[in-house]
C-alpha cells in the first residue's frame, strides 16, 4: 500500500544498479514521486554522514544508548555510508563501560 493507494508497479531507485532497492509506484503517492523523496532522502543522509564525521570527541556520540547509536549506524550502512557508521561506532564505544553493547572496544 502507498498511503490508502495500492501500489500498481515497482521502479529501480537507480535503473543502472540492479541491487538498487526498489521504490513503488503508485497511483497517488501521499508524499509525492517516490524517486524524488528517495534522492532527498539520500541527499539529507549524505549530508548528515557528512556532518557527523566531522565531530571530533566522544562525547556527543557516548551520550546516545547502545541501540541508538545503532540504529543510527544502520541508517549510514544503507546509505553507503560504512566509514561515518563505524566511526561513530568508535567514539561512541569510548564511553561505554565494561559489559554494555561496545564496552571495551577502541
């Protein structure tokens, strides 16, 4: 279903990568053209991959929960983003205290 829509066909996000995901196609998509939203939201992921890497202390990144600094890591993993989920991974885990999820790890 897109919305109360019935989907009626699917489309590659990226018709030249055959392992892109693919987005449906609707009637009449709630939040407009699927390919448009999913190239904002890869452009707003790229930005925000771009941004976290550029903070330089663990501090921000221990303040988040072992859980949601993974679902944040997931989010850039999809996105392309491998480096930023692992850096973000490594400064969080300087926080973490013996036992939690990422505890020892440097």
């Amino acid at each position: 279903m897109c919305g109360s829509t019935a989907v009626t066909d699917h489309v590659s996000a990226d018709a030249n990568n055959p392992n892109e995901p693919f987005l449906p196609v609707c009637d009449a998509h709630p939040w407009g053209d699927p390919a448009e939203q999913y190239a904002r939201v890869t452009e707003a992921i790229d930005a925000m991959a771009e941004r976290l890497a550029g903070i330089d202390t663990g501090e921000v990144f221990s303040s988040f929960t072992c859980g949601e600094i993974e679902s944040v890591a997931q989010v850039l993993r999809v996105a392309g983003h491998d480096d930023t989920a692992d850096f973000i991974i490594r400064e969080h885990a300087l926080g973490d205290d013996e036992g939690d999820e990422h505890g020892g790890q440097s």
